[in-house]
C-alpha cells in the first residue's frame, strides 16, 4: 500500500517548483489571481525575502505541494490507499482526497497563514536526542507550564512551544540534559499552542462559509492520527483544532505502518518527512 506525505513550514526553499509552474498553467493563473502577486515569482527568484514569512511561506509551500501532486497524478492512474500531510501539509492531503478543491483550500491557507503570522510573543525550539518523557520530565521539574510540545516528529525529535523567555529557557534546560541539537525555528508564534487560540477563533469563522466534501481517499488527522471522519463540521473542526494542538507525526506514521503501508511518497520540496519516517522506522 501507498501513503502520499505533504510537508508543512520549514521545506520551503528558493527554487521549489522551477519544473512544475510551466507544466499548470491554470492552476498557477488561479493562485495568482488569488494571491494578488507571482507565485512563481515568490518561489523561484524572492525578490523581497519573503519566503521565509509565515503568511507567505504557507500559501507557497501549498501551492508547491499541489503541483507536486497533480504532476504524480498525471503519471500514476492507481490512487493512494492513504494520504498525510505535516501541519500546513494536511490542507494539501485534503485538497487530494477531493474534501476541497484547489481554490479553496489555497484560501483557508492564506487566512490561516495571515492569523498565524500575526502572533507575536511566542517561540519554538526543535529538541534532538530527548524522549517525550525526558522533555515532560524538564518542563515539570522547572515547572515550565507555559511550554508544550508542538510537533512529536519522531521518537527524539520534538519541538516546543509557548511563550518566548520560558521556551528558551526549556531550550538550555533540555541541553543541559543531554540534548543532542537543539534549534530556535523562525517564527514569531507559538504556533499549535493555546496562545494560538485568537487565531484558531477567527479562522473558525472564516472557513464556516465553505461546504467541504468527505475524503475520497483515507486522511491522516495531525491532532489524532487517525483517519478523519465524514461530515463537514467534523473535518472543520479538525483543521480549527489543528492550530492549537500538537502535530501527531511520529504516531500517525505509526498508524500507516501498522495498516501496512509499505510505500511512502514525498510530495513538494526537500526529503524532511522522509527522512522522519527513516528515524521512526529505526526506533530514533
């Protein structure tokens, strides 16, 4: 069985889709004229350092993804038996399995990605090298409430969030016990925290006046690593709970394991998940 991956915020790079943009036209045209400027521009050449911001990072990496998958479709006629996609990636696991259609989900991107870029105060740190219960037991022991973990990327790959001064706080308290890396990420949100909670608000609001389709093919939710369920305030509810709460990964490809998935396929720019699923398959 077959798992197509969507990665999510951090696998942007300049360059990404130089080999996609000529091959849709439409589609790029129908980016465009929402975006109200070049998405080919913005990948290829980024002629202002935008790239690397939040609420343009994320309608890019969404833009790029889709093309990467629409282009895989063109040469695979045999569907996938399950789709997941990293944070922001979950949008384009959707947009595959026909919940939206591509219009839409580059709309709830750029809302989401305009809310999540406005927060300000927050921080994130990646941790190497701890397990959960080693990261749990330094944000007990130095009663660091204020820090969660947003994304359980592997079994020793974490990252933190919350408020800055005690996310960097927990950043030296995780080296001193033995961390192997550790890396304050490029943002300037907590992002899959509660201090998201304004955010996930009014992005509630926003995509209340969409109509979403139930999944044509299996979704792997990020908050419960499990399959989504039918119903379109279901699946709403799932992309609003997703901005709060932590990226499930290493458990749902865990989960895609056990269904005996045997093939997993990146989809957009870079190796970042494939690299994950390696760390996960050896026990790291």
């Amino acid at each position: 069985m077959v798992a197509l991956l969507f990665p999510g915020q951090g696998s942007q790079q300049k360059g990404m889709g130089r080999d996609l943009f000529s091959k849709f036209p439409k589609v790029v045209r129908i980016a465009d004229d929402i975006l109200q400027y070049s998405i080919e521009e913005l990948c290829l050449d980024d002629p202002f350092n935008r790239l690397n911001q939040t609420q343009f990072t994320q309608p890019a990496m969404y833009i790029v993804n889709a093309l990467s998958y629409l282009a895989w479709s063109k040469e695979n006629s045999k569907k996938p038996t399950y789709l997941a996609g990293h944070s922001l990636g979950e949008y384009n696991a959707l947009f595959a399995a026909k919940v939206f259609d591509f219009a839409t989900g580059l709309k709830f991107v750029v809302k989401r990605g305009e809310l999540m870029g406005q927060a300000q105060g927050g921080a994130m740190v990646a941790i190497i090298g701890l397990s959960e219960q080693q990261i749990h037991a330094v944000l007990e022991d130095n009663k660091l409430q204020a820090v969660t973990i947003a994304n359980k990327n592997s079994r020793t790959q974490f990252v933190l969030t919350g408020a800055e001064p005690e996310v960097m706080k927990a950043k030296e308290l995780c080296e001193a016990n033995g961390a192997l890396l550790t890396v304050k990420l490029n943002v300037s949100g907590a992002f899959h925290s509660r201090y998201m909670l304004p955010a996930q608000q009014k992005f509630e609001t926003f995509v209340n006046d969409f109509e979403l389709a139930s999944p044509q093919i299996h979704v792997i939710a990020n908050c419960t690593a499990r399959p989504y369920q039918s119903g379109d305030q279901t699946i709403k509810k799932a992309l609003c709970d997703q901005i709060t709460h932590s990226v499930l990964w290493v458990d749902s490809i865990g989960y895609l394991l056990s269904q005996n998935v045997t093939e997993f396929v990146e989809m957009g720019p870079g190796r970042v998940l494939t690299g994950l699923i390696s760390r996960i398959k050896n026990g790291q």
